[in-house]
C-alpha cells in the first residue's frame, strides 16, 4: 500500500471537508436568521390579520345602530314607548354582537338615557337610578363637537366607573358618534365600548410559541400587552416604565415608520401599526383621534442564532461519519442515474398510453388555460388540437350546471385537492354527451399549483343525460353538509311558494344570504371548521324561522329563505333583520371565537310578471347593493337600478 498516497487522499477528503463544515456553518447562521426574520415578520402579520378580523366593522356597527329607524324615533319623540323599544334594540345589539361591553345613549348634558353592559355572556339594562352623568369624560366631550358620521376613537385604555380603575381590569376602546333629530338638531352621544380583550387575546395566544416576546405598545411608550404583567398600563397606574426609555434606539425607529424589521446589538424587532381608520375602516366617516398601536416581537441578541453554533457542534461530532459517506457518493451516483434512465423510458412508455387512450384528457395551466389534448379529446369533441391550445375549457361547457357546481370545482382543485364530478358537456357541433371526470393539480418542488390535469370518460351510451339528471335529482335532494334542500330542491321551493303568492294575492319574500369571511376561516383554521361554520350557521338559521318558512343552500356560502304569508314589507323586513343579527353573532368552534358577517338581498313577489330565474337574479343583485352599504346589511330590490345577472368567469368551466 501506498501510505504517502493515502495520506494525501485522506487529506484531499479532509481539508474539503473542513472547508465544506465551515461554510454550511456560516450558510447555516445566515439561513437561521433569514427564517427567523421570515417567521417573525409572518408571526406578527397574522396576529395583526386576526386583530383586524375582530375590530372590522365596528365603526359601521356605530354608525348603523346611530341611524337606526329606533333611534331617531326616540330623538325626536323620547316617549316612554320610544325609549323601551329603544332599550330592547340596544339588548339585541348587545347579544348578538358579544363584543361590546357597553352601549350607551346620553343626552346633550352628559346624562346616560340607556345603558346596556354585556356580562356573563348575555346583555343587562342598567337601571334608571344606577345611570351616570358622563359630561367630564373625554370621550363624550370630544365627540360632542363632532358634524353628524364623524366618530371619535378614544386611545386603548382600562374601563373605570365613578372615577375609579375597573376591577377586574377591562381594556376597552370607545367609538363615540353624535346624534340628531329629524330636524337635525344634536340630541346626544351614541356610545359603544368595545372589549379590547379580543385583540389582546389574539396576542397572547401566540406569544407562547415564539422565540422572542411579543408586546403592544402605545403612541406613548407604554405597554398595553406584554408577557410582564407589571408593566401593562403604566399610564393609568401610575407607573412610568415605558418601551420608548428601555428600549430608546428601537422606538425611535419604529415610533416613525408604519411597519418593517431591524436589528440593533439589543436584538431583532419586528413590527407593524395599527390605526382606527386602517382597522375598523371608514365606512365613509371620519376620525378623531387617530391614536396609533404598534405590535412587535422582540427576539434578544443571544437567542437570534443560538441554533447555529450547536448545529456546528453536531457536525464536527458526525465528521467520520461523511468520510464512509463520500465512499458511497460514487456508487450512489451511479444507481440514482439509472434510475433517471428507467424514469424516462417510462415517461416515454406513458406518454404512448396517453395518446392512446380512450379516455379524454387534457392540461392546463394554473390559468386554466389549454396546454395539451389527446387524440381521444379531438375525437369526442369535435375539436382539434390547434383549436382549443391557449383557451379555457369553458368552451365545452353547457347549462346544465349552476354557478355553485363550478366555484365548488374551483375551491377543490385549488386548495390541491382531487375533484371528482359529473359533466354534462357540449361538443362542437352543439350536441350533449356525458363525461365522468377526474381533475388533479400538479405541484412543482416548492409544492406550488402549476398545471391542471382532467381524465375523464365518455359514458353517454351507458345512460342518456335526461336519465341521469333525473336520478341525481333523486339522490341529491338534500345538501350533504348542512342537511338543508340543495339548490335544486329549494328553488323548486321557490318556484311553488311563487305560484301560492300569485293565487292568494299575499307577499312572499325570498333572501339570499351571502356569508363574509368564510374563506378566511378555511385558510385560517383549515376546510374542516370551514364546514363548522356552515353547519352552525345553518342551524341557527333554522332557529330564526318558523317551519313553514323555506330554506336550503344554494351553494358554497350562499343561502335562500323563502317567508310567505305577508300583508305588509313592514312585517318582512323586522323578521328577517332578527335574522341576520341572530345568524352573524360570533361562533364558538372547539373554543375559539369566530366572527363573520353576511349580507341578505330580498325579493318580494308577487311585483310584476317575472320567472323563478329573474327572482333570483334580483336577489343576488340585492346582496351586492347592500355588499356596498357596509356589513350586515339587508337590502330589498327595487331601491336602485337592477344589476345585469352575474357572469361566470372564464376559469368556472369543465
């Protein structure tokens, strides 16, 4: 043996394999901090989306409750009669939201005319003789110099009554707005206390989980959150231990920016701003007291790469290891190239089966946009390749299937999942066919969407398309999810609830309620409480009617009620307002909170010679009037110009 050889062998292995632990090494520090910033800067970006699912639409709660029909009858005729039905609106306000603490009225002098406090889960009315005067506050004085819309936003404090601290504490912000008659004389203030527990909430249930600490902080400096239970509220308590004295550099980097990340030798700051119009949005009014919040996780210097340093360790330890492994490198080349061979002579090989096949198949890309077709496509379509490369498959589509079968198609195979489903399509030359089909996304490396696959079967010989529809029409009465008529079966409904109207001469109302939110709890919180939230919000829909009223679910989010049997839109419109306060309440999920909104559009008929389809499309068209009037809100057709019926995009196609 050649020992001088196997010296310079082994040293040729060993220097690159010092060289090779070193630079992993300084790769590996590098990389520990890039994901530490990456996963910092994504901790507090989805806090801050949570938190701003829970303030959403506060200011447009305010704003709407202001110009309820209840209070204005009140302000201009405060009744004994006025004020209790004013009293009972405010509790249903209360209950169904669960997240004010208080909702007060006061008069021009300060005075409370109606309080409502939200404790043990339900609303309270405060008695006459337990009512305060409230003219020192700041809050009420601010926002008795307001115009009408405009809202003062109070900062982020605890809750005191008759001059003292709240026990237990209970931070709250305050949405004032002022009041007139129909005269347009200022009244009094409108008041609603929102719990700041929620946002809070938010912050603590991640904290736990992160490397560093996370803290809300004032414009001031002070603590509003943070793991140090000492130093929250420092300026209510008299305390004057702030962020802005401990950490003097960092705020003043963050006090002049919105949001960003830095490091200094005290550690590594991630942050973002939160402001009143930002959160709860405009909803066309204006602010007062636009009093900023900052989020921000602090991760210390010593624990920015404590995870490096070991990995070095734990590599040098395994070094004699990597020498048998180079050994190896040789041999294992050699197998993985083989392998590569034998993968594409068998790409090859399946190539072949696909262009050979009976079945229909073609791709996509990610646009829907036609990539590839096999002979079998141009064979049962009608269409030839150069035909249909670059279009949508749309272009085989019929009317066979509603809105709803394609946006459940397109929720499927974009959260990459497999859809499986029934078509009946339409070939060139205009005639059906029956197609069984499988489509599946394709994923690159990074597990990104980048093509669509569809393999489906021509079945039309085995059962005619009217034979089938009917017995799918059998079979699928019924919703498999909320258990409620499918959409075929409630416009069935519809259809003879319309003929009833048209006999008996009595109105009938039908509501599509549309969910808001919904996809934001399926990419939050995963598909499977997606499907909690509809179950649940069916069932509390069923709760609100009675049992000759009509329900079921169009599709997706989408639900119909059918009410029958009015003299007066009067009656209508209180019933199903109970409903949709009563629908939109926050869930309660496997203990976590969730908030949604929806909008409801009504048609009323008989109101002229129209079809179930033009009924329908009114009320889709409603929902979105009132889509743009704000959240939770209901709106009857007939207020404005009707929209065209909504088109189905080019991507919901077969």
């Amino acid at each position: 043996m050649n020992y001088k050889k196997l010296v310079l062998h082994f040293l040729g292995l060993v220097v690159p394999l010092f060289l090779i632990v070193e630079l992993f090494h300084y790769v590996d520090k590098n990389n520990e901090l890039e994901h530490l910033k990456v996963t910092d800067a994504q901790l507090v970006e989805d806090i801050g989306s949570r938190v701003r699912v829970h303030l959403s639409g506060i200011a447009a709660d305010l704003i709407t409750l202001s110009h309820s029909p209840l209070v204005m009858d009140y302000l201009d005729d405060p009744s004994p009669t006025s004020l209790a039905r004013l009293q009972e609106s405010f509790m249903v306000f209360s209950n169904a939201y669960g997240k004010y603490d208080q909702v007060r009225l006061l008069d021009q002098s300060g005075q409370e005319r109606i309080r409502v406090n939200h404790k043990y889960g339900k609303a309270l009315l405060v008695p006459e003789k337990e009512l305060q005067n409230k003219a020192h506050r700041y809050y009420f004085a601010n926002a008795l110099r307001l115009e009408n819309g405009s809202i003062y936003v109070s900062p982020f404090d605890l809750n005191m009554e008759r001059g003292e601290i709240e026990i237990p504490e209970k931070p709250v912000i305050r949405l004032s707005t002022p009041v007139f008659d129909g005269k347009g004389e200022l009244r009094g203030i409108l008041i609603v206390n929102y719990l700041g527990r929620f946002i809070l909430d938010e912050v603590a249930r991640s904290d736990s989980s992160n490397r560093g600490e996370l803290m809300m902080i004032n414009e001031q400096g002070y603590w509003l959150y943070s793991s140090d239970k000492k130093k929250t509220w420092g300026f209510m308590t008299g305390e004057d231990e702030r962020f802005s004295t401990l950490y003097p550099f960092a705020w003043n980097h963050l006090s002049s920016n919105e949001e960003g990340q830095f490091q200094t030798n005290e550690g590594m700051f991630t942050y973002l701003t939160f402001s009143p119009p930002d959160m709860i949005g405009q909803n066309g009014s204006s602010f007062v007291n636009e009093e900023w919040w900052k989020l921000l996780s602090v991760v210390s210097g010593s624990k920015v790469s404590i995870n490096s340093d070991q990995r070095l360790l734990v590599l040098y330890k395994l070094s004699p290891v990597f020498l048998l492994v180079l050994g190896l490198v040789a041999w294992l080349w050699t197998k993985v190239a083989m392998e590569a061979e034998h993968g594409r002579v068998r790409i090859k090989q399946l190539s072949r089966v696909v262009e050979q096949s009976e079945e229909l198949v073609f791709i996509t890309d990610p646009d829907a946009r036609i990539q590839y077709v096999n002979p079998a496509f141009e064979r049962i379509t009608g269409y030839k390749q150069e035909e249909v490369i670059g279009k949508m498959p749309s272009l085989l589509k019929s009317e066979a299937h509603g809105n709803a079968y394609y946006k459940r198609l397109w929720k499927t195979i974009r959260a990459g999942e497999v859809f499986k489903g029934v078509f009946v399509n339409k070939r060139k030359d205009n005639t059906l066919y029956y197609e069984e089909k499988i489509i599946s996304p394709i994923h690159d490396e990074l597990g990104n969407i980048i093509q669509y696959v569809s393999t489906g079967r021509d079945v039309s010989e085995q059962n005619t398309v009217d034979k089938r529809s009917v017995e799918m029409d059998r079979l699928t009465d019924r919703d498999t999810l909320t258990k409620l008529p499918n959409r075929m079966s409630i416009i069935e409904e519809l259809k003879q609830a319309m003929q009833r109207a048209e006999s008996s001469g009595k109105l009938m109302a039908a509501a599509m309620i549309d969910l808001d939110g919904f996809d934001w709890v399926n990419e939050s919180y995963g598909h499977y409480k997606g499907d909690q939230l509809l179950i649940s919000f069916a069932q509390r829909l069923q709760r609100c009617l009675k049992k000759t009223d009509g329900l079921g679910r169009l599709g997706g989010d989408e639900f119909l009620i059918i009410m029958e049997g009015f003299e007066f839109v009067d009656e209508i419109e209180h019933k199903l307002e109970i409903v949709l306060v009563t629908a939109t309440s926050p869930f309660v999920l496997d203990g976590i909170t969730i908030q949604v909104n929806a909008n409801m559009g009504v048609v009323l008929h008989p109101v002229g010679n129209i079809d179930h389809k033009t009924l329908l499309i009114q009320a889709e068209d409603a929902v979105q009037r009132s889509k743009k009037e704000g959240k939770n809100m209901l709106g009857f057709h007939g207020n404005g110009n009707s929209s065209e019926e909504e088109k189905i995009e080019g991507e919901q196609s077969t």
